[in-house]
C-alpha cells in the first residue's frame, strides 16, 4: 500500500498546571494515497496536535513521521510543494472578490493565473469569483480557502475540522469538495470530530482518543468489524421483555425506555419469542452499525473524561494545556505558517 502519509511511535507531551498532558501517544497513522481519509475522534484527541507535528508547526517528543515516504520535518522542503493544508480559517481581503484575492496569492507563490480560474470551478465558485469577498458566506469562505491550497496543484490536501461552524448547506459543500478532490486522485486527510459527517465522505478512516489510535481501515471494515447489528424494542414490559430475550440466546441492553437487541439480523425473531410470552412490541427498528457507535463501543472503556493528568490527580478531559512548548522551526525557505501551509500563507 503507498501511504502519502505515516508516523510510527508519535508522542507529545505539554505542561499542564504542575504535570503533564499527553496529547498525542505513541500514535501510528497510515493514510493511504488517493482518496479521502477521516482522522478521527472527540475534542482534545490529539488531532490538531498531529496535524502541528507533520507541517512543522510544533515540535514532536519522540517517534518518526513521513509524508510522500519523506522524513518531516528534516525534509519538509523537499514535500512542501506537494502539501496543501488548512489548520485555522485563513484571512482574505474582505473589500476585494474571491478571483482578486487568489490572483493576489498566485502571483506571490508563482502560480499561473490561469489556475486561478481553474480552482474555483474546482470548488464551486466559478459563478461567485466577482463577488467580494465581505459577502460570502461561511460555507464560501471555507471553500476559497480550499480553493487557495489547490494553486500549486498539492497531492495532500490536510484539513483541520473544516465545517467547524457551518450550517448545514455548508457543511454539505465542503463535503462534495473534498470528495471531488479525493476523485481527483488527491489524497484529502480529514480531521473531525463529527463522525457520522465523515463517514459520507471518508474511504478510509483512522479513530483516536487519548492521542492513541484505537481502529484503522476501509470504512466499511472499520465498521463491519465492531459495529454487530443492533434491533431497538419498545415494549411494555422491558424488564420481563429483556429476560425473555436473554434467555432466548440474544444480548440485551437498556437504552432508556427500550431495549437494544443483539444478536439477530431478524427482527421477527424477536416479536416471536416475546409474543410467545404475551408480550406485543410497540416499536421495532433495525439499526445499522455507523462510525459514531462504533467510536463510543471503543473509547466506552477508555474514560474519556480523564486525559490530563497532573501532580493534583485527575482533570477535565476539556481543560486546555498551559504554556505549549514552542513549535519547531521551519527549515529555511519552508512556506509555513500557522493557518495554511498550501500557499505560503493564504493569510492575505
């Protein structure tokens, strides 16, 4: 398999308070090239953390990182131009049109103009390239961002939660960009942590938490391998109902005033047993297995709640680190910044 990206053994660690956070440990990522890939997990996993390590931006404790087969960050230059990322929102003159704004850019890293016509259509905005920039809207925005990496032709595009803050038309535009992209034959990493947003778009996956991969795969192994089929039962009775059910070989769970049934992929199966006992279902509803069940089967172990651990004990998962250690420096002549790497910057 070519991988456009892979890290062995990643580790990063920040001081929090009079401890240490951990927010990244002993990660192994594989992203295969060609296609979309979701990187996966809650707030505070450890993917922006990733995402800083492989551009440079901040410097990893131990393990080894590779993009295109290319050490990083030692050869960072030599892969640069083939990587376009998006890690915060970038910064375009407002007062001036989409089509001004990336022609601004392509002439200040060398890209022809032509190109610039070329990555709105690319994303979308053909038709809204004369509009200002002030007007548009935070799904466009996010889109002449996308359409900024594309100006030097990148294989890996990187996105850091790219629908933070989209309606829902947004977030379905970002979504049929980054699969035109993946179609493309690009390779598109995907940090997110709505899971079921991705799984739409998503060929392969990687899932996290705690900074430590917990599944890998195709999307559909990821979820054929842990996500069993799940029936969910309404019934009067639930407590006699699940007795029955239990002892009729299936497995049981109480998901609020229902029941969630394992075990079968025959929904008749379970009306027979419990009509056999005087017990009529109200609902019966065949789940199907997604990325999001099979995420919370995973980390239901892990304590999500619990990721910073300091010289007082145990804090909130959500509490931010203190005073990062400083990011590693670019080699020279690197284009890297802290909101886009792609263009040297779309931070006009």
């Amino acid at each position: 398999m070519v991988l456009a990206v892979e890290t062995l053994g990643l580790r990063k660690t920040y001081r929090a308070g009079r401890g240490r956070h951990v927010a990244v440990h002993g990660l192994d990522l594989q992203v295969p090239a060609g296609g979309v890939h979701g990187f996966l997990g809650p707030n505070g996993s450890g993917k922006t953390t990733t995402i800083r390590m492989l551009l440079g931006l901040v410097r990893a404790d131990s393990g080894t990182m590779r993009i295109f087969d290319q050490p990083v960050p030692e050869q960072l230059p030599a892969v640069v131009g083939r990587v376009g990322a998006i890690v915060e929102s970038p910064k375009f003159f407002p007062a001036f049109t989409g089509t001004k704004n990336l022609s601004l850019l392509a002439e200040a890293i060398g890209a022809p103009r032509a190109k610039v016509t070329e990555v709105l259509e690319q994303t979308g905005l053909a038709e809204r390239g004369k509009d200002r920039y002030r007007g548009y809207s935070l799904g466009m925005k996010q889109r002449l961002a996308i359409a900024a990496t594309l100006l030097k032709s990148p294989d890996l595009l990187i996105f850091d939660e790219p629908t933070n803050g989209l309606d829902p038309a947004g977030i379905r535009e970002i979504r049929q960009t980054m699969r035109r992209l993946g179609d493309q034959g690009r390779t598109v990493l995907v940090s997110s942590h709505i899971l079921a947003e991705v799984e739409q778009v998503a060929d392969t996956v990687s899932i996290i938490g705690h900074g430590r991969l917990l599944a890998a795969g195709s999307v559909a192994d990821v979820i054929g391998a842990r996500g069993a089929p799940a029936v969910r039962v309404t019934v009067a009775q639930p407590e006699a109902a699940a007795e029955i059910l239990t002892r009729g070989g299936l497995t049981v769970q109480r998901a609020g005033a229902a029941l969630q049934v394992h075990g079968t992929d025959e929904p008749a199966r379970i009306t027979y047993l419990l009509a056999q006992h005087g017990l009529y279902v109200s609902e019966l509803v065949a789940q199907r297995a997604d990325l999001e069940s099979v995420f919370l089967a995973l980390t239901s172990g892990e304590g999500l709640g619990d990721t910073h651990t300091t010289a007082r004990g145990r804090r909130r998962a959500d509490a931010a680190p203190a005073a990062p250690a400083a990011p590693a420096a670019p080699p020279p002549g690197t284009p890297v910044s802290d909101r886009s790497l792609s263009t040297g910057g779309a931070d006009a």
